[in-house]
C-alpha cells in the first residue's frame, strides 16, 4: 500500500478531530475520515469507481476547512486528489 492510502486509511479510523473546524451542518459522508475511508475502499477496489463515490468524494468544502485543525498535518483533499491521479494512471 503506498504511503498515500497508508495515511487515508489512518484518518479514516480518525474520530474525526478536526470536526470542529467546520461550523456548518454537514452529513457523516463529508467529513474528512469518510472521504478518506471512501477513497481507500476505492483504490483497493472495494468499491467500484463510478459517477457515485466520485460526486461523493468532490464534496470536499468540509475536508480543506478542517484541515489545519488535524494534529496530524493529514491534507485529506492533497491526498484523495494524489490516489485519484494514481487509480487513473493505473487504467
Ligand atoms: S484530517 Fe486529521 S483529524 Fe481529521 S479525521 Fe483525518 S486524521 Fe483525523
């Protein structure tokens, strides 16, 4: 597993720490450790890739105002952007 979806897959068992950065209502599929748990499922194939779990993964307001609240310095958007480029250039 690359050092990428390494760290996706630490922030997707995160309780989401950074939470309190974002002041907005928000469903449990936006927040940064579920698009990171998304994108891990669909690197490791399982998921299927599709227009669903990308429109689910483009809502990323919440993830980049989070994070500079991560005590971990983990860029969810860098990240899920970085293992998207890799699952294309993989095709
Ligand atoms: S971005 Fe950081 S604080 Fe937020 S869920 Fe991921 S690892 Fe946890």
């Amino acid at each position: 597993m690359s050092a990428t979806l390494e760290t996706l897959r630490f922030c997707a068992f995160c309780p989401n720490l950074c939470r309190s950065a974002w002041a907005h209502p928000h469903e449990e599929g936006e927040t940064p450790s579920a698009l990171s748990l998304l994108t891990v499922a669909l690197a490791t194939g399982q998921v299927a890739d599709g227009a669903e779990p990308r429109a689910l993964l483009s809502r990323q307001d919440m993830a980049a105002a989070c994070r500079a609240a991560c005590p971990y310095g983990v860029d969810v958007p860098a990240l899920v952007a970085k293992a998207l480029g890799d699952i294309h250039a993989k095709r």
